[in-house]
C-alpha cells in the first residue's frame, strides 16, 4: 500500500550558487555550452520575418490528436482555407491522445514545435506558466480574433494569469450518460437534472436492487466530479495557485460515496477501478456494468456506438449552474513561431468562418460561435448527437461563471485523486486517511 | 523435459528414439502451447467481433462473425494500412542490415582481438544498456535535429543512422557472448595458416556466426516492427507512419474506438513478423556442427 | 574479458575499470590488434560519440537541474543535488516504485528464463514441423506491448475473464486479478513469463552451437542423459545462459511496456504495478520534471550496474569459455 507520508517540498530555489565549488561550475559551463550549441541553432531559425510581403508563401505546421474522422474534418477545413489564402498550406501531423502531449513536450524541446496546436485544459497552464503558447490578447482586442459571438465564460476559460493562452475550439461540459433501455425494461424513473447528490445515489441503490445492476459507478476517483460538486459547496479545485479545497472537503467527498457503496448503489471497487479510466469503451454504461457513467456530455454519442441500448445524459447531480462552458480543448499558437499573425488568422477561421464551422460540425464539441452553433445543431442527422446537442444547449442556459484553468500540476492532482479514492474504494484506507493523503500529495505536486 | 531432449540429441542421426518419448514430448508441447496461445486465439475471436460485441461478449468466439473489421481497418485512414505494412518493413529490414553488419564487427573487436582501453569500452557499451531511454529522447531528438537527421528529406533518418552505428549494445552484447563460444584454436590455426585479424574474421569468425547474426536479425526485425515511442516522435507524415502507430491511431480514448478494426490490423500485423520468424529460424536449425568447418 | 565494472567513471559510474594485462599474446599480434581493434569497432564508437554519448551526458546534466522539457535549456535553473536528496529523502512514490520493481524482477526473471530454457530443450531437436512449434512458442512476444495485448489481458484475467472460468471448474473461486491492488503486479509477471520467446531464441541458438561431437564423447564415456546435460550442455551453454541472464535482469529492472499497456500509463490500481522506470516516464512527461526523472535514470543505472558488477564476478565461476579466456 502507499505511505500516506506527506511528500514535503523540497524547495531548491535559492540554493543554488551557495557555495563556489569551482569544479562543478566548470562541468556545468562546458556541458551548458554543449548543450546551447544546438539550441542557438534552432533559435537562429526562429527570426520573425513576419513584416515581410502578405502574400509571400507560408507553410504552417499544424498538430493535433484525435481520430481519423476529425483528421478529415480539419484536413478539409484547412484545404478551405488554403483556397481562400493560396499562399499559405499546411503541414498537418495528427495523432491518437496516447503519446500526444510526449510528443509536443519534445517538439518543443527541439525548438521544433508546431506552429498551430490543440491542447487541453489539463495542459494549457503548463504550457502558458512556461511561455511556450502566444498571448493572444492584443489580437483580441484588435478584432483580428473574434470572440463576440462566443459566450464569455468559455472564453475565459483560456486565460491563464492574464493572458489569453488558447482559444476554445468547442464546448463541452459534464453529462451523466445513463442506459435508458435500462431503466425502461424495469420501470425504474430515468435521473434527471437538478437531482441531489443523496437523491442521485438512492436512485442508484434503487435500480440496483431492481436490475442487479449497480445504478452508477462511483465518481469520487474523477477531478470532473469532484469539481463541480465543490464548487456547489461554493469551493473550487484552485484558488489562485493554491487549492480551493481542505482535506475536510476531500473527506466528506470519500465519505458521501463510500455510503453509496455500501448501500451497494455503485459496483465494487475493482469494477470502479475499470471505469476509472478515461478509455470510451471501457465506460460501464457501455460494458454493461453499471446503468451510469460520468462523462463529457458530447462523448455519449461516441458511447452510443459500443452498446445495443438507448441512452440518456443529464447533468451532474446537484445545481446544474455549478458546471461551466468548458473548451472541450483549445487551439494555441507557438509563442516563437514565425507566422503568428497567419495562425491567428487559421484559428479565427476554424471558429468563425461559417463554411468552416459547418464543416467541422461538433467533432471538437459544441461550436464555440453561438450563431454558429444553432445553424450546425440544426444540421445533425445522428439521433445519438442530436440529443447531446439538445442537452447541452439546455444547459448552456443554466451554466455558471467558469472556474479558472486548471495550474500547474494539475496532471499530478488528478492522478493523486484516482489513487486516493481507490485506496478508500479498495477499503485500503479511510476516507479520511485517503483524504490527507490526497492533499497532502497535492500540496507538493502544485509548488 | 530436459532429459528427452538430450537423449534425442545424443540419439543424432540414428532415430532409434522410442516412439512414446516423442509421443510424450508431442503432448507436453501441446499442452503448453494450448495455454500460451488461448489469449492469441481470444484476440483473433475478436477481431471478428462487431463494436458493440467487444465490449459487451467477453467469450473467444463472436456471435456474428464480422470479417468486415479486415477490410474496414485496411482503408480506415486515408492511407491504405498497405503504406503502413511497407513503411515497417523497409524500416525493419534496413535496420536488420545496420545492427547485423555493425553490431558483428565491434563483437568481434571485443570478442577475439587486443586493443589499449578495450575493457573500458566493453563497460561503456554495456552501461549504454542500461540508462531507461525515456530520458533520452528529448536530448537525442534536440541532437538529431540540429545535425539536420530530424527535418530531413528522408522522414526515417533519424531511425535508421543509429542502427548503422552498432548503437544497439544487445546485439553486440549478443554476438560477443556467441563468438566466445567459438574455440579459439580455429582462429590459431588460421594465423598459421598466415591469416591477418581481417582474415580470421573473414574465413573464422564470420562463417560461424550464423546463429548470432539470425538471432540479430531476427529480434532486430521484431522489435523494430513493434517499436513505438521513437516511431511516434520522429514521424509526422500519415503516409510515413508505421504499423505500431497507425494501430493507435485507431482508438482516441476520448472521443473515438474502432477496436474491432484495430484488432483486425494488429492480427494482420503479426503475420509477417511470423514470417520472417519461421523463415529465419530454419538458420538456427543448422547449427555450427553441420558447417563443415570444423578443424 | 576484463570487464568486472561499471560503466565508465568519467559519466559518474562508480565502478573502476581494470583492464587484466594481456596473457600469451606476442607482441606481435597485439600491435596488429590494436589497429585491427579499432578498425573494426570504428562504427561503434562513432555511434557511441554521435549518438549516445551526447544525450546520456545531457541527461546527466539535467539531472542536477529543474528541467521540465518545455523550458530552453538556457534558462534551466541547476539545483545541484536537490533531485537526489528528493528522491531518497521526500518522495515515498519513488521507494514504491523501487519495491515494486525489485518484486518483480526477482520472480519474473528466473521464471520467465526457466520457463525459456525448458522449452528451448524441447524444441531444440530438427523434427517436422518443429519450425512452426518455434514460431508459435514465440507468437506471444511478437505483439509486444500493442493496445490489443492490452485489452486482450485485461479480459483475460478481469474477474468475468477466462482466468476464472478456467479455475471455477476446478471450484476455485477466481479474483479481478488485474484490477484487484494485491494480485495486479502478479498479472503483469505472467504477462513478462507469457513472453519468453526472446531467451527461448537465444538458448536455441545457443544449443545449436554446442558440438555434437562431445556428446558423442560422453557416450563413450558412458554418460547418461542427466550426465549429459550436466556435463556438456550446461557448460556449453553458459555464456548464453549468461547472456540471458543479465539481459532480462536489465529488462526486468526496466521493465515499462506491460506495465505501461496495462495500467493504461498509470500504474494503477492504487500504483501497484507503478514500475520504476514508468514511474520516471511519468515524472518526465506528465508531470514534466525531467530533470527528476533523469535523476532517478542515474540512480537506475548505477544500482543495474552494480547488479551487473556482481554478475560479472561470479561469471568466472560458473560460465565456460570455449576461447579459452576465463574472467
């Protein structure tokens, strides 16, 4: 079993020059210069040359992750783009998420990152804190970056200390995706939104009593959950750089579900652990092993395709206002790329052009441009996706201020969760020893 | 088990073995081989399986079988899995090449001959073994790009020219520890016969290497067709990717999973690493014994 | 051979080289050897200086530094021992991991070696068909750590999985052995077991090299079976038996892919399969402190070179070299 030890901080900062050790010093200068040498290199190809001709040619290296169906979507999208501005192509790299994030961290290392990225909120602050994304404010503020239509929250929600570090390229907040062929075969009510946390897991008790099923896997390992159950506490994941919880929080959290499962509303912990993870397919409502996930409310229709039955999503249980217009991921710019202005540009068209937010549809989440977006939820076909829309647009209406981006760090804290909750699941500790575990963990994962 | 083989060894050519030894051996075989491969089995059972059967029939075999994955997952992508089989294998073969001419001329440096420092190096090439590469890749890519290996015309580069340098200590490793096993009295009488180091390798050391140069060939063939991370990092193309990342390409944990098709592709993609096994495993068959080279 | 040491001191081993003075050589053929020496191991060490070398160093380096990847080398910040003092003195993930690591190697290793020798012996005889039992023994070790063998494991010993059906008919009730903290780490070493055809390759071409001339000559001595394996194969043998031995404790030790497949990068449940080298990819690319991760490399590599010190030693007690040279 893990120690619940506190990790202390070890805080090297200040230490550094504190004694002339001579010897050190010159291993250190001449491994530094060895080391520069290739990057003075790739610095060197990095002079801005943006004053140069409009219509000079330009070739963009775009990246992003995802699967085969948004790689021909955002293919076709940049081919839009390069007719309207024939000077400009693109380098396109795609990729699954595995390897995604290794991937950009060492292209960014070898002064080689792409020009135009996709990231996500568990990475942007990382990149932001470190200057590698380009603040995008002052392009903003000129227009050049449109974001009038957008609601403002989902915006923000890309602003890490005072910059704009990434723009939403679709919107997604928490779904519950139950299995309503379920619930219908039974009798049993389907949840809805607006449901208390203690209505929700008695719900759950209740269907697994009727169906043998267990009503709803057991969240508390999930930051998603977690979160916005704080924030109708009137807590946060973050406040500033600090947490916006106490392991008071964390305990009464470990406890509100470790009475779910002993009244055997969720699976057991092994089960748990299976959907603990972040794989589609491994989701219980889809394997079967439980009549409720918690999810990203546009991942149902994706969900719908490895299960017979129907399904339904509503919110997270308690006051829907607690969960935000959250950038299901964001399109940033290299800081140090030489075309930033034609970058901006790219972004500004993939959120905005109406011919382009057509094409890429909801493949990214919701558009992220309201006018856009009831002309695009208009065109869905697929029954599974028509009914996420709906639910989200409802939503929308409901939705509170957004929570700041998550900090640095934050990659630890939801591992740091996940293990926690399954030492409490697994019975291996009590919620409130999993509790001080989990923050103490934090503590040092956030310095 | 041990002693049936050693009798049949001793038995050579003869054949005088009783035939319920090898009975027995068959069964024994059989039984473990039942074992070792049912999960390879289950694999093929899905890979036959529709979506939504995969994650809900956990049996070996499909209630409907679903050959389509096969032909879905061959053109999933824009580019035909086929690009991504030759991808492979050219990477594969020429790395195949690299570690066994490279590899075999610094075992045999190590090996037979004397040279100043020459422990010292052995322990280099052996400490080269033994750092976790993870830790690597980012100093090896920002190298590799400034001496223009990364950006080149030629997307495998940066995959390749290692190969070439015997940077692969296993294998080195490996063919020391096989040319040790060569007495050294055939080395003796070559330099008797007037051989120079260059000779004793040519006529001595390099005939009789066989079962270390297919052993290279062999796992250097395997491990570079299953090779991800490197792969990963140091393509960008679609039409360059290889068979290790193009299978992930088919399931994006979060918003996509075409399990049956990539189970289809990675039963597809085990057939000819299967190949070039049987095929080079007949080399080990004629061990050193046949060669006809013995003093 | 003359190695009884760790990697070269001037990259921070600890060991000490001593190269033996050269035994019965004439001057000579050692001066023809030198050269030849060198000729031949050219495209190594150009390898070594081009390709190695310049990151292991960089990564020596950045081990005393907060390197996080996304920051210019430039403005790394050098923290002296920091990362080390962390590593043994602040982190109880790290000694984990360690302990994890050390479970696993110890049980997996003889195994996975026994279970490559035993076959190896039963297939080492040219029979028919023989060629295709070598390719099915090896079949397993052919997916290497693809997201299928993920998912095929997982199913196979999950707690509806064929595991389990297997043991219910002998009335055993099974376990979620891969998702259960107290047996996945055990999963994981039948994965590594499972995948013994690399050893079992190695051992076969080994046994090819063994002349069958001598065991005719224990037959004239009138050795019998068990005698013959004791006397000719196993010193035959030894140096691949060697071989084996301190590659797969090296594998073992690093031991990422199954881990990694399994746990779906995170070493769970609850890190019990939180191997030490995907606790330091963790470190290195999730939580982005590669500068801590190439600390724990350092570690790593220092404690497997002992381990392959000690090898090496009792090496001259045990291995047979038909070249004549002992250690």
């Amino acid at each position: 079993m893990h120690p619940a030890t506190p990790t202390t901080a070890d805080a090297p900062v200040g230490r550094t020059h504190r004694t002339p050790l001579s010897r050190r010093r010159l291993v250190r200068g001449v491994l530094a210069v060895a080391l520069a040498a290739p990057l003075m290199f790739g610095a060197a190809a990095c002079g801005d040359d943006e004053a140069a001709d409009p219509n000079a040619p330009v070739k963009l290296a775009v990246f992003w992750w995802g699967g085969d169906a948004r790689a021909k979507l955002t293919e076709d999208v940049l081919a839009l783009y390069t007719r309207k501005h024939p000077n400009v192509t693109f380098e396109k790299t795609w990729q699954a998420n595995q390897g995604y994030f290794d991937k950009l961290a060492t292209l960014t290392a070898g002064g080689n990152p792409p020009d135009l990225f996709q990231i996500d909120d568990n990475f942007l602050a990382e990149y932001a804190a470190r200057n590698t994304t380009l603040d995008l404010t002052s392009y903003q503020s000129s227009g050049k970056l449109d974001t009038a239509k957008f609601p403002k929250s989902l915006w923000q929600y890309g602003v890490v200390d005072g910059k704009l570090a990434g723009l939403a390229a679709g919107e997604n907040t928490q779904g519950l995706v139950y299995n309503k062929t379920l619930l219908t075969r039974h009798g049993l009510p389907e949840p809805t939104t607006g449901m208390s946390w203690e209505e929700h897991i008695a719900w759950a008790e209740q269907v697994a009593r009727t169906t043998k099923v267990p009503g709803t896997q057991d969240p508390s390992a999930d930051y998603k959950a977690f979160w916005v159950w704080l924030r109708q506490q009137g807590k946060d994941l973050y406040n500033g750089k600090e947490l916006g919880f106490t392991a008071e929080d964390v305990t009464r959290w470990f406890e509100l579900w470790k009475g779910a499962r002993d009244r055997k509303a969720t699976p057991t912990a092994d089960v748990i652990h299976e959907g603990n993870s972040t794989d589609i397919t491994k989701q219980l409502v889809a394997t079967g092993k439980a009549a409720t996930s918690w999810v990203w409310a546009n991942q149902m229709p994706e969900i719908k395709k490895n299960t017979k039955d129907e399904l339904g999503v509503v919110a997270y249980p308690g006051d829907p206002s607690a969960q935000w217009a959250r950038a299901s991921m964001y399109w940033s710019v290299f800081r140090g790329s030489r075309h930033k202005d034609v970058a901006v540009d790219v972004i500004n068209f993939m959120v905005n052009d109406p011919e382009a937010v057509k094409l890429l549809g909801t493949d990214r989440g919701l558009p992220s441009n309201l006018d856009l977006r009831t002309v695009v939820s208009e065109g869905a076909t697929d029954p599974a996706m028509k009914q996420s829309i709906a639910v989200e647009t409802e939503l929308a209406q409901k939705f509170g201020e957004s929570p700041q981006v998550p900090i640095k760090g934050h990659s630890k804290v939801r591992a740091e969760l996940i293990k926690a909750a399954e030492n409490a699941q697994y019975g291996r500790a009590t919620p409130a020893q999993a509790a001080s575990q989990f923050v103490d963990a934090c503590k040092s994962a956030i310095v | 088990m041990v002693s049936v083989t050693t009798t049949a060894r001793a038995a050579g050519p003869g054949r005088r073995r009783p035939r319920s030894r090898s009975a027995l051996r068959l069964l024994v075989l059989l039984a473990i081989l039942a074992v070792v491969l049912y999960p390879l089995i289950w694999m093929l059972g899905t890979a036959l399986k529709s979506q939504e059967e995969i994650v809900s029939n956990v049996g070996l075999l499909p209630e409907r079988f679903t050959p389509g994955n096969f032909t879905a997952g061959w053109s999933h992508f824009d580019v035909s899995f086929g690009r991504f089989f030759l991808n492979s294998a050219l990477v594969s073969l020429l790395t195949v090449v690299g570690n066994a001419v490279s590899c075999l001329l610094a075992a045999y440096a190590f090996a037979r001959l004397r040279f100043p420092l020459r422990g010292a190096w052995f322990a280099v090439m052996i400490g080269t073994l033994l750092l976790p590469g993870h830790v690597l890749i980012v100093p090896q890519y920002i190298l590799f790009r400034s001496v223009g290996l990364v950006g080149a015309e030629w997307p495998y580069l940066p995959l390749l020219v290692p190969q070439f340098l015997a940077t692969e200590a296993f294998f080195v490793f490996l063919m020391v520890q096989f040319m040790r096993g060569i007495p050294r009295e055939l080395d003796e009488a070559a330099k008797i016969d007037g051989a120079s180091a260059y000779g004793i390798f040519r006529y001595v050391i390099l005939p009789l290497s066989r079962p270390a140069l297919v052993t290279t060939a062999i796992f250097s063939f395997i491990w570079t067709w299953n090779d991800f991370f490197r792969q990963l990092v140091f393509l960008s193309d679609l039409q360059d990717y290889t068979v290790p990342v193009a299978l992930t390409l088919f399931i994006d944990s979060t918003s996509q999973s075409a399990v049956g098709p990539m189970f289809a592709m990675s039963v597809l993609s085990l057939l000819p690493v299967f190949g070039f096994f049987v095929a080079f495993q007949r080399m080990l068959v004629e061990g050193i014994n046949t060669s006809g080279l013995k003093g | 051979m003359a190695l009884t040491t760790a990697p070269d001191p001037t990259r921070g081993g600890t060991g000490s080289v001593r190269p033996r003075a050269t035994r019965r050589r004439t001057g000579r053929i050692r001066y023809g050897d030198g050269l030849a020496g060198y000729v031949f191991l050219s495209p190594w060490l150009a390898g070594l200086l081009a390709v190695t070398a310049i990151p292991m160093l960089v990564s020596l380096y950045l081990s005393f530094t907060n390197y996080d990847i996304l920051t210019p080398f430039s403005e790394v910040r050098w923290v002296g021992l920091a990362n080390y003092e962390r590593m043994f003195t602040a982190d109880p993930s790290y000694w984990h991991a360690v302990r994890v690591t050390l479970t696993f190697a110890l049980i997996a290793v003889p195994l996975k070696l026994a279970a490559a020798l035993g076959v190896a012996l039963l297939l080492n005889r040219a029979w028919r068909g023989v060629g295709l039992f070598r390719g099915l023994f090896y079949l397993p070790s052919l997916l290497g750590g693809s997201v299928a063998l993920a998912i095929v494991w997982v199913n196979m010993f999950n707690r509806d999985g064929a595991v389990n059906s297997l043991l219910s008919l002998f009335g055993i009730e099974g376990r979620p052995w891969v998702n259960d903290p107290d047996w996945a780490l055990e999963t994981l070493m039948v994965l590594a077991i499972w995948q013994f055809g690399a050893p079992m390759v190695i051992f076969l071409a080994g046994l090819k090299q063994v002349p069958t001339e001598l065991y005719e000559a224990a037959a004239v001595d009138g050795a019998g079976r068990w005698r013959k394996f004791r006397n000719v194969t196993l010193p035959m043998l030894s140096p691949v038996i060697f071989f084996n031995l301190v590659l797969e404790t090296i594998n073992g030790f690093q031991g990422f892919t199954a881990a990694f497949v399994l746990s779906n990068g995170t070493g769970g449940p609850v890190d019990s399969t939180l191997m030490y080298t995907l606790n330091l990819y963790i470190t290195g690319f999730t939580d982005l402190e590669m500068g801590y991760a190439s600390a724990m490399a350092w570690v790593f590599l220092i404690a497997i070179a002992l381990i392959t010190v000690i090898f090496f030693s009792t090496g001259r007690f045990w291995v047979h070299y038909a070249d004549g040279e002992g250690r």
